[in-house]
C-alpha cells in the first residue's frame, strides 16, 4: 500500500487537521483513489479559509519534500492543480514533453518522464480544493476513459464529503497513520528470516533498502565497506547525507527521478581518493533497493560525473527545488507591478505568509511599490514616505543589508519602540533585503498572521528569494523607466489636438501595442495648409529608435506640404530623406490633399494599406490606389497620384496595418470585415465610430502591433 504523509508543517491548514471519527478522511479517499487507476503517488490540497490559496492537506507515493515549491499554491498559478479547480475540469499532462511545454516551471523543479492527473474537488455550490495523481512514465499517453471516470467519480465523492463537513462545520481530517508505508522500505527489506538475511550478508556486492524519504532502512556488510560506515551508522539516515562523498544534489537527483519514473537508474561516483563506485537503484512503490559495487577504475568511466566538493555538506534539493521554481516565475515579470504581482500569486503562498510589502526609496524615502494582503490603509501610508534615517526594520534592512525576522510583536517591540513599529494586524514578519549588483535597491515585507518560529534553513531560503526578488525588481524598475521615456517621447511626437478645418469633421485614435515596449513608430497629422492634407504612416520597430524616427518624418511632411509640393512629391522627397538618414528602417505611408469644395482627395502611397471610402449612401469601397514601394527603399522610387471623388457625407478611413492585421486571419478577409463594420456603423458621430471600428477589430484584443486611425467626414463647404 502507498505511503501517505499528513500535513505536519508549519503554517499547515486548518482543514488539514486532525478531527474527531467520522470526518473525511483525506488520506484513505486519496488512497482508495491512487488504487482504482494504479495511479504511483498523489496529494489533495484543500482552500485556505478565505483566502484564494490551494494548501497540501495530504500526500501519498512519495517524499512530501518533492512538491515543496507547491505546498502552498494561488488559486492563479500555472499549475495543474490550480488550472484544474479554476477552470472546474480535469487536467491532463502526458509526459515530460507536455510538462515542459505547458508548465516549465515544474519541468525545471521535477525533470523527470510521469504523467499526471490534476482534478477539482468541487460541488455546484463551492469550491474545496484539487487533487493531483502521477503514474510512471510507462503510463500510456493518452488517460482512458475508465480512468478518467473513476477519477471524476471518487473526486466528486469526496467533494461531497467536503461538503456535508463544512455544513456541520466540521474540518476535513488526514489519517498518515492508517496507511504508513512499512519501515522496511525496498524488496531487500521484506526479507524476513535469518537465514535469508545471512544469504544477503554473504553477496560479494552492496545491497541496501532506502524507504520514500531516502532514508536507509536495510544494508548488508558489503554495502557498509564499500561506503565506508558500519551499518549501525547508515540505518535511518539518508546516503547524501550521512556518507560526505555523496552529499551532492545530482545524486540525491537521481534517487528523486527513479522514484517518480519508476525505471532503473544508475550512476557512478568517486569515494576518496580514487575508487568509483557503481549504484544502481531499484525503485517500487514503497522505496527503493540499491545495489552497490566497485566500477572500473579508469578516468574514462569518471568523465562528466559528478564530484563532491570540499566535503561540507550541499544545499538541500527542497531548498534548490524553490528557489528554481520561483525564479522561473519571476523571469517572466516585466514592469514593477508584474515583480509584484508574481511575488504576491507564486512566493507568497509557498512560504506560508499572509501579506506582503515591497518597498523601494526615492528622495531619501521609503516608497510603496506595491502590496498585497495589507487591508489596513493606515499601515500602508505609515511604511510609504517613511524617512530613510528612520530606525525601523524596513530602513534598517535597506541600510545594512542584513535580513531580520521577528517571530512575534514582542520580539519586533524588543528591537522597535511602538512608536515605530507599524500596527498592521500581524504577528510576525520577515524582513528581506533587496540588494541587487551589491546594491540595495529595497526590502520584502512578508507578513504572517500567527506567531512563527524561523529555523535556520527557512531563513536561508528566504534570503535567496530576496535575492532573486531584487534582481528581478531591478530589471523591472529599468524597464519601467525606460518605457516612460519612450511613451513620453511618443506623446510628444503625436498631435495633441486636431486642427478644425472647413468643411471637414475629423477624429482620431492611437492604440499603442500591448507586448514589449509598447511604443512604435505610428504616425498622423493633419496639416491646415491650403488645401489642407493629411497623413498617416508606420514606421518599421517597436522601440525608441522607430519612435523619433516617425517624428522625423512627421515633420519632413509638414515642411514638404508648406513649401506647397503636390503628394507625389511630398512622398519622393520623404522617401529620399530617409534613405539620406541611413537608419535602415522601412516606413509606410499614406498623403492626400484634401479640397472639400471641389469634393476630391488627391492621394499617394508607399506601402501602406488602401483606405477605406463609405459613401454618402453607406456603400463602402476599398481604395485601390496605385502607388510605390515603401519608404527607405529605393531612392529613384517613383509614387503616383491617385484623384478620388470626396461627396459630401463621405468618410474616409485611413489606418495603419494593427488594425487589420491578425495571425491566421487573411488580410483580404479582414479588410471585407473591417468595411462591413463600417457599413453597418450608419451616420454616427466620427469619435463613435473610430471606438467602434477599433472595439471590434483584432486592436481590441492583444496587439502586437500600434493602430493608428484618422477618420475624415466631407462636410460640404461648411
């Protein structure tokens, strides 16, 4: 029967806990479930009360350590178990591949070839929590539909379960000791008779059993030689960690991939100074048998093998595990609010806390970068402004860089007079610092709603996720900088305001890009010469460059127009500036003159998407003007004319290709919508029907491309 493990740890959840006879009993509902699809190992996670966090009530199969990084999981993260509860439905990952592809940040933590199972435990009234299950990878690809109904069938009854013990305001109960994994841990261990245990002393080669943690539960005498310790000394302990040439991670690795794949695994390592040692281990559902012996002693063999280091003992895998796992998560972070937002949804559960502050400093004061679970609006505006000289735990770890960690008020009162002390409702804290390229650049709050003790290696693990937390805040705070640099420049290139022309009604909008910097090159004007003109461009790039190279050209137009050259000009002397500049970058465009009273538009055009024509009737037509090649390409290039009748109540539509232009959509297809759309739009003011082209086109959706659109009514001769 599988190994179950309870939730003993600290800051476990109340729905976890031990109650009387008769509650549900997690640990026999995940068992039974483990048994009906031969599923090798699974755990439920039940809602922390009143808060969006999934908490590990019991744990079956296998080393509760191995999903440390998820004991404590949002409700949003990018995990099966989540994704499961939040969407209400099974989810499904085949093997290592999909688990790569669809959640990289359990590829890096787990590696290893298994598929799983994650399920919602949930009524049509509420939610409860999610259940996860793993086979080996020897588990077809594909989840049977006998598999998947009896799934669905033991996780609906549990919900009810669930249920009918929150009615009776009863906590849900984990039963460990009902389904402890025997002691003798591998096939060696189920040896029980003398004789045999001396046939297994008399093998030239070790033989050792290690239980789900590791832990060595049998080893003959060969086993103890060639590692170097009497038995006596090896029982109970884990190899990584009582023999000191083993205390490297990649070994430990290995034990942790044979015990979730469940295949034969093998390495070689150095016992000091010269001898290799060959392991082969042997993995089952209650642990795993290894087989120890000597390896051919050649430099060829220990090639790319891992060596010990100085003898002190490595980091422990759980506390690689995290912080792999949160830094994954943080990479994907981009601006200060996404630093502090993936720090409040991915580190904030895992580590148990309740709140969280990220503070910065600007002008000799502390600054509020951002939050989460601080409902006291005092406690915020207190930490936020707060004088650097000021001696309180936050500025005291900006200043020197050291961590603090306060497992009550009292001891935080102890360092803190009152007066400093800010009354936030909690009761105990870690203080992290933020320090990125020898530089402090803030501080971590963690907030915890009940007294907590932190031992040592909890310290270590938080102070390497402060660590990970600056170097991502720093980069954010980099490209926030950055971004408003460039927004700033791209606003002031824009027309802030449309000149009123006679017998014209204009409008226009500007959608800057949704992905990267969210800046491109984007152009409009309208120019109230005589006639008056109009243009409208993109100039190739999404970044600052692209952006001051669209104000160049914007003002090339204006003084090209003034100076009263015909379109076909205005558009070969742009094309030759912008090959003078040697920038290589391309730019599209579109220049008419516009003369009302005589109801025409004269229009030239490099590259750039026809515009649309809706007549005064509500017929619309797409332009097809002749033309040339886009800006920047060739110097000789030649852009003819094209005269277009402008009755009054007609509307042009000009726009730039963000508009139109979306992965797997034919752009032929998305200018028939687009014309159908203004069709339909009837005689509705401009402004209205600029937001109601831009609502219902690709624009609304992510853009990785900006949108400009200039819309002109002909109005007679007003």
């Amino acid at each position: 029967m599988v190994g179950v493990s309870d939730g003993r740890t600290s800051g476990r959840s109340p729905a976890a806990a031990g109650g009387a006879a008769g509650r549900p009993r997690l640990s026999l509902a995940l068992a039974a479930m483990m048994d009906e699809v031969h599923a090798h190992s699974g755990a439920v996670y039940l809602l922390a009360p009143g808060r969006p966090v999934l908490e590990m009530a019991v744990m079956a199969g296998m080393p509760r350590e191995f999903a440390a990084p998820w004991e404590r999981v949002g409700l949003s993260a990018p995990i099966p178990v989540a994704q499961a509860l939040r969407e209400r439905r099974l989810i499904w990952v085949s093997g290592e591949e999909e688990m790569v592809r669809r959640y990289p940040r359990i590829a890096v933590v787990l590696p290893y070839p298994f598929a799983l199972a994650a399920l919602p435990l949930a009524t049509p009234a509420a939610a409860y929590g999610a259940v996860f299950v793993t086979w080996p990878a020897a588990h077809p690809p594909v989840l049977s539909e006998g598999e998947r109904e009896r799934l669905t069938a033991a996780c609906d009854r549990l919900a009810l379960r669930l249920e009918r013990a929150a009615a009776e305001r009863r906590p849900a109960r984990a039963e460990p000791d009902l389904l402890a994994s025997p002691p003798s841990g591998g096939a060696a261990g189920t040896l029980g008779s003398a004789e045999a245990a001396r046939m297994v002393g008399r093998l030239p080669y070790g033989l050792a059993a290690l239980d789900l943690h590791g832990r060595v539960s049998f080893a003959n005498t060969a086993a103890a030689d060639l590692l170097g310790l009497p038995v006596a000394e090896l029982l109970g302990t884990r190899l990584w960690a009582s023999v000191p040439w083993l205390s490297d991670p990649m070994y430990e690795d290995r034990y942790r991939g044979a015990l979730l794949s469940q295949r034969v695994t093998s390495f070689v390592a150095l016992r000091p100074p010269n001898d290799w040692l060959s392991f082969r281990l042997y993995p089952s559902t209650t642990g795993l048998s290894v087989r120890i012996s000597r390896a051919r002693a050649v430099a060829e063999l220990g090639r790319g093998a891992p060596r010990p280091g100085d003898g002190s003992p490595a980091a422990g895998l759980v506390t690689i595990s995290r912080v792999l796992g949160l830094a994954g998560a943080l990479t994907e972070a981009v601006g200060v609010r996404d630093v502090v937002r993936l720090v409040a949804d991915e580190i904030v559960p895992a580590v148990g806390s309740q709140a969280l502050m990220v503070l910065g400093s600007q002008a000799g004061r502390l600054q509020v970068l951002g939050q989460r679970g601080y409902h006291n609006r005092e406690a915020v505006e207190r930490f936020h402004g707060t004088p650097l000289s000021a001696p309180t735990p936050s500025t005291r770890v900006l200043s020197t860089g050291a961590p603090a960690f306060f497992g009550s008020r009292q001891e935080l009162e102890r360092l803190y007079p009152m007066r400093y002390a800010v009354r936030d409702g909690f009761a105990a804290w870690a203080y992290l610092p933020l320090i990125a390229s020898g530089r402090p650049v803030g501080t971590c709050v963690l907030a915890y709603a009940e007294p907590r003790h932190f031992p040592a290696d909890e310290r270590a693990v938080l102070t390497s996720l402060g660590g990970l937390i600056a170097q991502a805040l720093e980069r954010a705070r980099l490209y926030d900088a950055k971004h408003r640099l460039a927004h700033g420049l791209q606003q002031a290139l824009l027309p802030h305001s449309l000149p009123r022309l006679p017998g014209l009604d204009v409008a226009a909008r500007y959608l800057p890009a949704t992905q990267g910097m969210e800046i491109g090159g984007d152009f409009y004007d309208l120019l109230p010469a005589r006639p008056a003109a109009a243009v409208i461009g993109d100039v190739q790039g999404h970044n600052v460059t692209a952006a001051g190279l669209m104000g160049q050209l914007r003002t090339a137009v204006r003084a090209y127009t003034t100076v009263g050259q015909e379109p076909q000009e205005v558009m070969r002397s742009t094309n030759r500036l912008l090959m003078d500049l040697g920038v290589e970058l391309f730019a599209s465009c579109l220049y008419l003159r516009l003369d009302p009273a005589d109801g025409s538009a004269v229009m030239s055009r490099a590259g750039h998407p026809p515009p649309l024509l809706r007549r005064p009737d509500g017929r619309v037509r797409v332009l097809d003007l002749a033309g040339g090649p886009l800006l920047g390409i060739d110097a000789a290039a030649a852009y003819p004319a094209t005269r277009v009748g402008l009755a009054p109540g007609s509307v042009l539509v000009l726009y730039t290709d963000g508009l139109v232009e979306e992965p797997g959509v034919d752009i032929e297809d998305a200018l028939a919508e687009l014309g159908r759309r203004l069709g339909e739009a009837g005689d509705v003011p401009l402004g209205e029907l600029a937001d109601h082209l831009l609502r219902h086109s690709a624009a609304a959706r992510e853009r990785a491309d900006d949108v400009a659109l200039l819309l002109l009514r002909a109005e007679g001769d007003g």
